[in-house]
C-alpha cells in the first residue's frame, strides 16, 4: 500500500475523506494524507480502511463526491484542528469509536465490506446536492482594521452582481483575497435595486405650492415616475370674517424646507441629486403679494384666494350673469365702486382679460391694498415696491431675491390678474389706468416654458445643493394639472375634484376645456383664460374653465351637518350598499346656483323622498349631485365651443371614490379617464420645466408620454337611462329656486324691531290712539 503525502494547498481534510472522495467518483485510489493550514501532514491510510463513506459514495456517486469536497474545505479553514482530526480518524481501529476525548466525539461508525468491483455510478440528470452548513460567522471587522483580511466566502461560490472582482479567494484555506464591506456587498433585490436607481436620469423637480400644503417632487424625465417628494403644512390666517391670509416668508421657507428633505430622501435611495437638471413652478393662481425689492420683505401679509361655502352673488351695479367667484368682504365695496365706473354698464373688462370684475382675481385685491395698507402705498411712491402672484415672489426668491433675482411671472398667471390682456399677451395700459395701478410694480411676463433663471440658494441652507439648477417652467396650478392630463387636443377637457374635509370652508371641482389657438368667449358665464404657452415661440392655447361650488363640501355637511357617517370613506360605502338613489335628489344649493345659473335665490333641497327613503339614498344622491353638476358645466362648455366631448380626464382627492367615478362615467356616457398617479398638477409643471428650450430632458410627443398609466371607468347603462335620471335632476333644479327672494319679501329683516325695547310700542300706541280721537273730533 501506498501512503499519500500531504498538500500544503489545502485539498486535504484527512485521508479518509480524500479516500471516500476516489470512491465516491467510483475510482477506488490511494489514501492521501491532509494537512490543514499551520498543521502537520497526517499519517498514512490504507485505501482498503475507508469506512462508510466509502460504500455511501459509491451509491450515490458524484452527488457525494462533490458533498465531501465542499465538507473538507471547511474543515481546511479550520486550520490545526482538521490535521488533528485526520490524524485521530486514521489511528481509530475499524468500525471502532472516536476517542471521547477529542470535544466533537462522534457517535460509531459502521465498517462496511466492499465489493470486488464498485457498480458504475448511475448518472442523474439534476443530483439534489445537500444543504450546505453555515460557516461560523466571524466578527465584523472594524475600520481600523486593514482590509486585506481574507474573505470568508469560497472561491467556487459565484460573485454576485455590484461586488467587487477581488472580493472572491483566490484559494482554499491557504489563499487570500481583498475584503469587501457590508455596503459594497451586492446580493437581493434591494441591492441590485439600488445599482439600477443610481443610473437614473435625467431628472426634473417641481414645486407644487397650493393654499393648504407645499410640496416638492422629482420625476424621471424618462418615464414620468416620481421617484420622492416631501410635503409641508401651511397656516391660514383669518383676521376678520372673510379674510384670507397667509405669511409670504412662510410659504418659501416651506419651499426651502421641501427640497432638502426630498434631497435627503433621494440621497437615501442612492439616487445622485446632480441628476436633476430642472425645476417647475406650480401655483396658487391669484394669491397677491408685495414685497420690498430692496430689503426682501413682504410689505404685507399675501391676500389669498378668498373662500367661503361657495360662490358670492355678482356685485351691485355689475353687468348681469357675470360670475363673481368666492366672496372676499374686505374687496365688496372696491368690486362696486369699480362696476360703476364702467361707462353704460358694458363690461369692457371681460373682453380683453375674459374676466368678470370679481373680489377673486388679483387687481381687486392689489387696489385694496394700495388704498388701505400706508406701508404698501408709500413703497410705490420711493419706486420700492414689487407686486406678483406666489410664483413671482417664489421665483425672484429662489433666483437671488434682493442680489439680481427674477421678476417675472407666465401667461397662466397672468391671465388671472384682470390686468393682462389675453389677446396682445401683454399688460394692457387701459385696464392698468382703470383700476389706477402703476405699471412699474407689476412682473415682466414669460411662457410657461423657458429658463427665468438660476437657482440662487444660500449655501448655509440644505436646500443650496440645487444650486445653479435652472428654473424653467411656471403654470398656475388648474393650467399645470390640464398639461398633467396631457390635453393638448382641441376639445379635451380635465376636471378636478376637491375634496379638502379637515379645512373650514368647502371645495368645489375647476373643469378647463383645450380650445386650442382660439380664445372663446362663453354665453354661460364660464370663464375665458390662457391654458399654457409652451415655449417662447410656441403658440399660445386657451381654454374654457367653470366650476361647480360645492363639491367636497356636499360629503363634508353630511358628515358634520346630518352626522350620517363618521369620515368620508363611509359616505362611498353607503352608497355602495344600496347603488341606487331611489328617486332622491339633492341639490345642494346652499349660497345659490352658479354657473351655468347664476341663480343667487336658490336654496338647497332634497327631493323625491318616500317612507323607504334611508341615509344610504341620501348619500348616494349627493354624489350624483356632484356628478349632475359637473355635467351641466361641460354641456354649457360644449354649447360655447361647439367641440364634443369624447372622455373626462380627472383627478383631484374625491377621484378616490370609485362610485363617484362611475357615477360620473354614467351620467355624462362617456369614459372617465384616471391616471394612476395622482400628483398631475406636480407633473404639469415638471413636464413644462423639462421641455424647456436649453433643458430640452422631457419630450412633450404625444407617442412618447404613453408611459403614464391610467384606470378608466367606461358607462354601464344606456344613454335613454342616464337622459331620464338628468331630466329629473332638472326638474329639483327648478324646484331650488326663489327661495331666497320669497322669504325675504313676505318677511323683511326683523331685526331693527327686535332691538327695540317694549315701551317704544306701548308710547307709540297711546299717540296713535289720541291722534286719531283729535283727527275724528270725538271728545
């Protein structure tokens, strides 16, 4: 018999298992000897004394064969110990014990006689190869270590993807090879993930500033993903009753605030943040700020967007049918007075802005405060003071402020000023000269795409590191959710539904129609405004906007005024229980019937009701009500415009509520179309900033923005149905009215006489009674 020598390459792990290892491959062979790293070769084996293994290696052939060299190289790692194990293994007697001295004695071992000649091992075609065992896990290494400590992993494990080349050993238990950390490591989706999002780009962020929140967003310019986005909470201040207010440097700390955290969020997911390469202004369309441009300072708080539970009345002395939207006290008188300036009551004003005189839009409010606040009136006398909607005062903020910033604004808010001409795309000197304004204070006027200027942040704030970033698309907010919704077609029509439950006033739906190139002018008291302008070069598009007054509020006042439900996700499900108003009808008319109305005296009612009338009708008819409304706007935008309407693009919070949406596909019979992402105000302006000319990372291609998914809600009854379900929603519309005008004509205002005390009637009386005794001559 031959005796094996020992290999310093760490084959070994004993003679008996090299020499189980032969008969397992079905060769029989020499013993050899094994050494393990720092030991001693082992004594000599017999090839005839191999134990079990032996005959268990040659049933299950090379399936085992690969089980014990896996087994003998963790035993080589082991260093001394495998040499010692070997040695002990070779000097036990046959089918004898392990001595009960070593501390991994074994149980016995039975010998088994081979045969004169090993069958051949049957191949399999998949061997199942046993579980491996877990090495030992070895303490973490520390950064003070080297980093050449040998790696842990074998040689024959396969390097998995994001690990570095050196990472695997070179050899057995004697090789070495650099060591790699924790973070480096790839392995699991997470990993291979992360590698994936750190190619991303280009990116595109965009600030979302509403009346409520502030938001910042980032999205892939390639795929319209949004990758993350933080949010923060704003305070509305109401001095007097119907005055909205809100602290301009509040709104762009909020801003500030927004990017960094969204920064941080990025950095986390180990998206690189140089990858955005511009940003977008969405906004509040005419909130009205004034601002020192020497010192940076607001002048005054910004007079806000003004609410109430729905639209006011048109103001006294204005032309009849013109919609006044959302009442602001402070304004009434100023809305007045200037009615009555106009000469023979023709309302010069809409044809060149396509706006009605109202307390809503941005002049009123500017010549409010010209007239009441010193401060403000003084600031345009020293040639101090600067006026803009919230994405001027963000824009020049974010472009240095008071050291160069921009002061500009776009054609969408502009538009909602009363100050702009639609026509020209100018401000015009007539309507600037009527409501007494000085040109000098008022933006220069952009597209909604092309770089105003570069992001100026300090770099003592987090948010400087979009520094030198440039700001290239601007969109009122209803402008900005219309480019969302991609309707860029003639005739395509998004609406929004609000649905603002925590605030103190509800929200209605803003409904905007593409008309394309062609500004129309609406007989139903819709408005006339500037949809987007893409480009300095670009035309011009216009659209058709009406809105229904109460909307969310319609679910907020059953929750709060009935107490029918306890939140509004369970008005949908009451509805969803029944799926049928059951003749019911609500008119939610609470401050009158607006457009295509414009009906003050209207009150609301609920109609049609029977002995098995419940709250789950009720609730279902609300939604209608929604649903029937919105109709109504859309028949009167098609009647204007003379363009049908083939789907509804939708979004907004109430879009959540799936019977809602249904509800809205049956009644108007034609698809409601929902995008899977909510956030397409956000969007609209990221896809205007991307577009830009100079930034040119989003393609505005009607083929290349099929990558945002949608959920379309298709009619599920007969348009004979839903025509006789509208008619009788007609019929409770005519019922809603004059009540308003009948009360307060067979009943006055009793409230003089209620002050009065009673002795003023008992005096009163007797004077009475004594006149006409003197007047009749009766003694």
């Amino acid at each position: 018999m031959k005796a094996g020598r020992g290999r310093g390459r760490g084959q070994g792990g004993g003679g008996r298992r090299a020499g189980e290892r032969r008969a397992g491959e079905g060769r029989g062979g020499e013993g050899r000897g094994g050494e393990g790293r720092g030991g001693e070769a082992g004594p000599a084996l017999p090839c005839d004394v191999r134990g079990a293994g032996a005959a268990d290696g040659a049933r299950r052939g090379p399936a085992s064969a690969a089980h014990w060299r896996a087994r003998g190289r963790r035993r080589v790692r082991r260093g001394r110990g495998a040499a010692l194990k070997a040695s002990r293994t070779a000097a036990a007697p046959r089918g004898g014990r392990w001595p009960r001295a070593l501390p991994y004695a074994r149980p016995p071992v039975r010998a088994c006689a081979l045969p004169a000649r090993l069958p051949p091992a049957r191949p399999r075609a998949r061997p199942r190869a046993r579980p491996r065992a877990r090495p030992r896990a070895r303490p973490r290494a520390r950064a003070s270590r080297p980093a050449s400590r040998p790696a842990s992993r074998p040689a024959s494990r396969r390097r998995l993807p994001g690990r570095p080349a050196g990472a695997a050993a070179a050899g057995g238990g004697g090789g070495g090879g650099a060591s790699v950390s924790r973070g480096q490591r790839g392995g699991g989706p997470g990993a291979m993930a992360a590698a994936k999002r750190t190619e991303l780009g280009p990116l595109v962020g965009a600030v979302d500033q509403g009346t409520s929140s502030t938001r910042f967003l980032v999205f892939n310019a390639k795929t319209a993903e949004l990758l993350s986005h933080h949010q923060v909470e704003l305070k509305q201040e109401f001095p007097k009753e119907g005055w909205v207010e809100q602290d301009p440097k509040e709104i762009l700390q909020s801003v500030y605030e927004c990017i960094e955290k969204t920064c941080e969020k990025l950095v986390q997911l180990n998206i690189d943040i140089s990858n955005i390469k511009a940003i977008g202004v969405s906004n509040q369309r005419e909130t009205t700020v004034v601002w020192d441009k020497f010192t940076g300072e607001p002048l005054y708080n910004a007079v806000a967007a003004p609410v109430s539970g729905g639209f006011p009345v048109p103001a006294a002395g204005a032309p009849s049918g013109s919609p006044s939207v959302w009442l602001d006290l402070r304004t009434q008188s100023t809305v007045e007075a200037l009615a009555q300036k106009i000469p023979g009551n023709n309302n010069f004003v809409k044809s060149k802005t396509g706006l009605p005189i109202s307390t809503y839009f941005s002049a009123v409010k500017l010549r409010w405060l010209l007239d009441n606040v010193e401060e403000i009136r003084k600031a345009v006398e020293d040639d101090r003071a600067m006026f803009g909607t919230i994405d001027s005062w963000l824009i020049w903020s974010m472009t240095g402020g008071k050291n160069g910033g921009v002061h500009c604004t776009d054609v969408t808010n502009a538009s909602r000023t009363m100050l702009f001409n639609i026509h020209t795309l100018e401000w015009d000197p007539e309507l600037c000269q009527f409501f007494e304004i000085p040109m000098e204070i008022l933006p220069s006027i952009r597209s909604s795409s092309e770089i105003y200027g570069l992001m100026k942040i300090s770099r003592s704030l987090k948010a400087g590191a979009l520094d030198g970033v440039p700001i290239s698309g601007c969109l009122g907010d209803q402008s900005a959710a219309l480019v969302g919704q991609m309707c860029f077609q003639n005739g395509q029509a998004k609406n929004t539904y609000g649905a603002c439950y925590r605030l103190p006033y509800g929200t209605g739906c803003f409904l905007l129609c593409n008309t394309g190139q062609k500004s129309v002018f609406s007989d139903h008291g819709l408005l006339t405004t500037v949809a987007y302008k893409l480009g300095r070069d670009k035309p011009v598009c216009y659209a058709l906007e009406g809105s229904v007054a109460i909307a969310g509020a319609v679910i907020r006042w059953l929750r709060d005024n009935l107490g029918i439900a306890k939140s509004s996700d369970e008005i949908e499900k009451l509805a969803q229980e029944v799926g049928t108003s059951y003749g019911c009808y609500f008119v939610p008319a609470f401050s009158g019937l607006y457009a295509p109305y414009w009906e003050p005296s209207a009150r609301g009612i609920i109609c049609g009701l029977t002995q098995f009338t419940n709250k789950n009708h009720i609730a279902f008819a609300a939604l209608e009500a929604v649903c029937f409304q919105t109709r109504e706007i859309l028949d009167a935008m098609n009647k204007d415009c003379g363009i049908p309407l083939s789907h509804l693009q939708v979004d907004g919070g109430m879009t959540n509520n799936k019977i809602l949406m249904q509800l809205q596909a049956d009644i108007l019979c034609i698809p409601v179309v929902k995008p899977s992402m909510p956030e397409t105000t956000a969007l609209g302006a990221a896809m205007a900033a991307g577009s830009a000319e100079g930034v040119a990372v989003w393609s505005l291609d009607p083929e290349d923005l099929s990558a945002v998914t949608m959920e379309r809600f298709e009619p599920q009854i007969n348009e004979e149905e839903s025509e006789v379900r509208y008619a009788t929603w007609k019929k409770a519309v005519a019922k809603s009215m004059g009540w308003a005008t009948a009360q307060t004509s067979s009943q006055g205002d009793p409230s003089i006489f209620c002050s009065l005390p009673l002795g003023f009637f008992i005096v009163s009386s007797m004077i009475m009674l004594i006149g006409a005794r003197h007047i009749s001559g009766v003694p």
